[in-house]
C-alpha cells in the first residue's frame, strides 16, 4: 500500500549528455567550416558574383548597376580580427540585400566597388 515509486535523476546521463552536444558541436562546427571555405566572392567590372554550397553548389550574380548602397558592418568579435561585413543594397528582384561575410581590408574593398560601379553607371549614361 505504502509503495514508493522512485524515479532516477536525469544526471546519472551527463557524460552521455555531454558525449552528444560534442559530436553534435562537431558536427556543426564541421559544417561551419565547410560553409566558409566553399564560400567565394568575386567582383568584376560588371557584377558581384557569390558561390556557395558544400555538396550542391549555388552561383548567385548581382550586376553593379543595380547596387544602391555598400555598408561596411564590424560587430565587436571581426573588430578584433580586423574583419568586417559587406552589405550591399541592391535594386535586383531575387536579392535585395547581400552580405559579404568576414571580410579583410573592407575599407579598400568598398572603394574598389563603388569605383566600379561609378565606372561602369559612367559608361552606361554615354550609352544611353
């Protein structure tokens, strides 16, 4: 009648738990990795072309001329790596805003893009 049912504390499975969140940490950290290698940007004189995927691979293209604004983004962690974020601001239907991640240099790098692209909206006004 005076039956006592006990149940055993979930911290006898810690090592277990611990055992889980590192290989599932690895495993994420691993994809991370991947991302960030297999993660290339190119600009040219006429588009910013950015590709992407481990096993499957996406080439996304944004022509210059479209571009409305660069912002130059540094949180706190790439400040102390002298890295910073790209985001562009674009007039383009699929991707209006497209962020260069972790870049060195961003400084140089955006002049180099608003030079091309004020290069190549000069060259388009002659056209026309």
């Amino acid at each position: 009648m005076n039956d006592l049912i006990l149940k055993p504390s979930q911290l006898k499975n810690i090592p277990a738990f611990l055992a889980g969140f590192t290989i599932i940490g690895l495993i994420y950290t691993l994809k991370v990795v991947l991302d960030t290698y297999f993660t290339t940007y190119t600009i040219t004189s006429q588009r910013v072309i950015w590709k992407f995927g481990i096993l499957s691979r996406t080439t996304k293209f944004l022509e210059l001329y479209r571009v409305k604004d660069v912002e130059i983004h540094q949180p706190l962690l790439l400040r102390i790596f002298r890295l910073a974020n790209i985001e562009i601001t674009s007039t383009d239907k699929n991707d209006k805003n497209i962020t260069l991640l972790a870049l060195y240099d961003a400084d140089a790098l955006v002049g180099e893009l608003r030079n091309k692209i004020e290069i190549l909206r000069s060259s388009k006004r002659r056209i026309n």
